[in-house]
C-alpha cells in the first residue's frame, strides 16, 4: 500500500469490510454532528442521494484537514421510505415504530462514499439498494427486537442484512456493501487508480 488511508468512521461494519477486502485503514471518526449538517438540507428538496453525499462529504473533509497527507474515506447512508427520511432510533419503542414503518412495504438506502485528501473532496459515488420487508405483526417485531437487542439502534433501519434482520425481509435488489454502508466495488477501483492499493 502506498498512500495512508483514514476511515472517517468509527463503524465497526465499514471497517470490517475493509480489513476482509485487505485494505488497511485507520479509523479516525469524524467529530461533525451529523443533524447539523444535514439542518440545512431538509427543506432544500436535496433528495436522499444528494443528503447522503454532503454527509459522506463533510466527514471526509472534516477528518482530512487534520490529517495531511493521507486519503481520507468518508461515508454514509440515508433511508429513505416514500417522502420520508428516516434516522437511526434513539430507543427500543422508535426501533419498534420504525420497524412497524417499513412493514410490508419497499425502502431505499443511499450509501455515499466521498475520499479527500488535504482538506478537499477529489472523489465521490454513491449506490442504492432497495429493501423489501414482509408483513410483520406486531408480536414479530417485538421478538425480533427481544432477540437482536441494543445493536438495532447503531442501524437507521433497526435492523442488520448481515444478522437477524434479514429475516424480516422479502426481497432485497442491489448489492449488500451497499446495504451495510460502503460501497466496495467503486471504492477499491478508484483506491486502485489512485495508487493506494498494491492489488
């Protein structure tokens, strides 16, 4: 490897796919609060992929101005059902409304991943993935919270494709990195281009 590569993110599953794909990263999570950044969107009509780049975005940049010299990865994901954006649940009742939300019904998730490098964005792309959930009772949605626990409120969806969330599904178009939150395959080819990775 010849560039030092940063992860804005302290999200065990974006490192995790990383370090499986043999790319070494430093997490160095950004201190940027989110909802602060994303303020000024709401009533901008930005949709869900563009909401989902700023983030991405901020982070990236955020992290690469005390960082010089290193190629910063930032990245993030919005959920998205009909109009409406969705956020991670402060709490088991918000999982459990979420959850009750997207029964039965189709939503979106928009992974952005941005890289920068002295204090400015040379690279963006996001993907989307589109989930299907079943019909969920009410009783399913409380056992299936009973048994994943607190780790739904690390997920926007209050749920993980790669654990016991996917049993709530009935069908899932687009790839799982970007489910989890990173998009791999654009990501490693331009780490590839850009010579940070010896593969």
């Amino acid at each position: 490897m010849n560039r030092d590569l940063v992860l804005a993110s302290g999200s065990r599953h974006r490192q995790a796919l990383l370090t499986q794909a043999g790319i070494r990263a430093e997490a160095d999570p950004s201190t940027l609060d989110e909802r602060l950044v994303q303020a000024p969107l709401k009533d901008s009509g930005a949709t869900p992929d563009e909401v989902a780049l700023v983030l991405a975005e901020a982070k990236a940049v955020d992290v690469s101005e005390r960082r010089p010299g290193a190629l910063v990865i930032g990245a993030d994901q919005v959920l998205s059902i009909g109009d409406e954006v969705l956020h991670k649940p402060e709490d088991m009742e918000a999982a459990r409304r979420t959850l009750l939300k997207l029964s039965g019904r189709t939503h979106h998730l928009d992974s952005a991943v941005v890289l920068a490098e002295g204090g400015a964005a040379v690279w963006r792309h996001v993907s989307r993935a589109s989930i299907t959930f079943r019909d969920l009772t009410p009783a399913e949605i409380g056992r299936y919270l009973a048994a994943a626990g607190d780790g739904v409120l690390t997920s926007v969806g209050a749920y993980q494709v790669e654990g016991r969330g996917l049993q709530l599904m009935e069908r899932i178009e687009g790839d799982l990195f970007t489910i989890i939150g990173l998009p791999m395959l654009p990501l490693i080819r331009e780490l590839r281009a850009r010579g940070a990775l010896d593969a």
